[in-house]
C-alpha cells in the first residue's frame, strides 16, 4: 500500500478510519496520526458521497465505483474515481470493513484539456499561417514604396516622417507574419544530444544587460550530474530566451530594493505522471524559470497557451503559443503556472538523449 500511486483507506464496520497510504495522507493534506480513528463522515465531510458510498458497501458488500470532485480540508477541488470494495471474515462470513481507493483524476484531466487546446491551437494556427502567408509579399511592397518615397523627398523632412511611420509599422507588422508563419509550420526540429546547462548559460548571458538595467538579480540552481538531453538547440534557445524575457518583464518597474530575481533550476523529473517521455521509454530532465513578480490571475493562467492572447500591452499573444509548439516538435513539453513562492513558473521537459 505504501508503494502504490492511489490513495488507500481503510475503514472498519463502524465507520472509522484504521489506515491511510501515504497516497492518502498527500491527497488529503493531513497526517496518517491526524487521521486514523476519526469517522469517515467527518473526515469526508465535504465530499458526502464518500460516505455514502462506504456505507452501501457495509450493508450490502457489494462494490460502488463513481467519479466525483474530492475537496478535501484546507485544500483545491480534485477530480477523482473512487472505488469501495468489502474486507470479508472468510470464516465467519461477515463484512469486517470497507477498502477505499481514490484515485487522482488531475494528470488525466489536464491531459485532456491539452488535447483538445492543442488541437484547437492547431486549427487556428494552420488558417492564420494561411492568411501570414498571403499578407508577407504585400509588406514588403509596401516598406520597399515607403522607402523609394522616402528617397524622392529628400528635402521635404515634413512628409518624410509619414514614411518613417510606415516603414515602422511595416516591419512591426512582418515581425508578426513570421511569428503566425513559425506557429503554423515551424522548422522540422534537428534532435541531437545537448547540454542544457551550455544553452541557459548563454541564453542568461544574452539577457544579462536587461537584468542589470533593471537590478534584477539571477539564482542558478543545477544538477551537474545531469546526462545530455535530446533536443534542437536553436529551438530550445528560442524558448528559453522568450521565457526569461517573460519572466524580467514580470518583475521590471518593481520598487528599488524589493530582491527580484530570475531562478532557474535544472534537475531530473521527480513527478510521477511526467517521469517518462511520450514513448514512455526514457526518463526526463526538466527546466524550471522561476521570477519574483506579481503572478499570474486565474483568468491568465486558463489562457496562456491561446494565439493573440497577451497581458502587455503592445503583446501579440504568439510567444508561448510558439513555444509550446516547439517544445512538443522536441518530444518534450512546457507548462506555466504560480510559484508557491510567490510570482511565476515555467517548467519545461525534454527527453533523455540515447
């Protein structure tokens, strides 16, 4: 029982709990002492259908099985399967307990919510690559006739300043067709054998004028036992760089002294539903890019992954789009969300090399 992935209880015919798993003690927020003796109703109070689930069962000895949002104490809502099964006294033919297994939903869940953003990622990024495509030969005609004009009105700096604009524009604008071109086809990725920590070093030494211009401090914590990963290193440049631009925007026009800092961390993956990679054949390095700004509101972090959704301003909503999608042509993954520490995130996986 201590072993296993789902959380185990055990109750007796009065209705008490007389063992938790470890499982159990982790999904429930309360030690095995806190816990053990105490009345299933009460325990599970929240959550009635638990209790009634136990109690067919010791009436009746026979299994319940239903999916239900687990909430337990001081603790978020979690999708579950929980299952009761009867303990017999062979001898005596009697029910002597109840054996609840609850098992978390989550993983599968965000597993199917990814599905199906991707797929709708995938959709959109196919038409609007369509649409960038159509729209990048016009540009360029447009800033090559801004410049010509710019050319005969040599000595008319009143309207060259029009020109100006639409040159500026123009290239804003082409700026973002390659961005809607590189997430709708992106390069097909060349896999080979990295060194993860060579890439932050010179990624964090590209940013490193922008962190000193706003007195941001930077934390490297690395695994140097960590073997190579498989992945394409221009493309895993390119979403760290995006990343760690993210992460010092987060934290830029914070009062003097407030500490921020940029973290980053590497290790192996430690949680058991990411420990494989998509094959399921080979374990994972992972890549935390931690920063001490203000977080990311509930409404955000549903949104991130969306095109043409941004928090700045002047954002065009593609960068974590793209970056997503460039983890994934590496066989690994990337995911954002709240530090318990404060600020935010991001948590990217990639492959072992072979």
């Amino acid at each position: 029982m201590n072993c296993l992935a789902d959380a185990v209880v055990l109750i007796d015919t009065g209705g008490q709990l007389t063992l938790v798993n470890p499982a159990a003690e982790q999904l429930l927020g309360r030690a095995q002492a806190q816990l053990l003796g105490r009345p299933c109703a009460e325990v599970f109070r929240p959550t009635p259908a638990v209790a009634q689930m136990v109690e067919r069962t010791l009436a009746s000895g026979q299994t319940q099985a239903r999916s239900e949002d687990l909430r337990p104490e001081r603790a978020r809502n979690v999708p579950v399967r929980l299952h009761t099964s009867a303990i017999w006294d062979e001898h005596h033919g009697r029910i002597r307990g109840v054996v609840l297994t609850i098992h978390d939903l989550s993983y599968q869940r965000t597993l199917e919510e990814d599905a199906r953003r991707r797929e709708h990622v995938a959709q959109l990024s196919t038409l609007v690559a369509g649409v960038a495509h159509e729209v990048k030969n016009p540009l360029g005609g447009i800033k090559g006739a801004a410049q010509l004009l710019a050319q005969r009105l040599g000595d008319r700096p009143d309207l060259r300043e029009y020109t100006a604009v639409i040159e500026r524009e123009t290239n804003r604008l082409s700026q973002m067709v390659d961005e809607l071109l590189l997430l709708g086809a992106p390069r097909p990725s060349e896999l080979a054998p990295l060194n993860i920590h060579k890439v932050i070093q010179e990624v964090l030494a590209l940013l490193q004028p922008e962190l000193a211009a706003g007195g941001i401090n930077r934390r490297e914590e690395f695994d140097p036992s960590l073997p190579a990963a498989r992945g394409d290193a221009a493309q895993l440049t390119q979403v760290l760089l995006n990343l760690m631009k993210n992460a010092i925007e987060a934290m830029r026009g914070a009062p003097a002294g407030a500490g921020h800092c940029l973290t980053v961390v590497t290790r192996m993956e430690t949680d058991f539903h990411l420990m494989r990679d998509q094959d399921g054949s080979g374990q994972l390095l992972r890549i935390e890019i931690g920063d001490s700004g203000p977080g990311l509101t509930a409404a955000a972090r549903a949104r991130l992954f969306e095109p043409f959704y941004s928090t700045k301003p002047r954002g065009t909503g593609l960068g974590l789009a793209i970056c997503q999608r460039l983890m994934a042509a590496q066989g690994g993954s990337l995911r954002v969300d709240n530090a318990a520490r404060g600020g935010a995130v991001a948590t990217l996986n990639l492959p072992l090399a072979r």
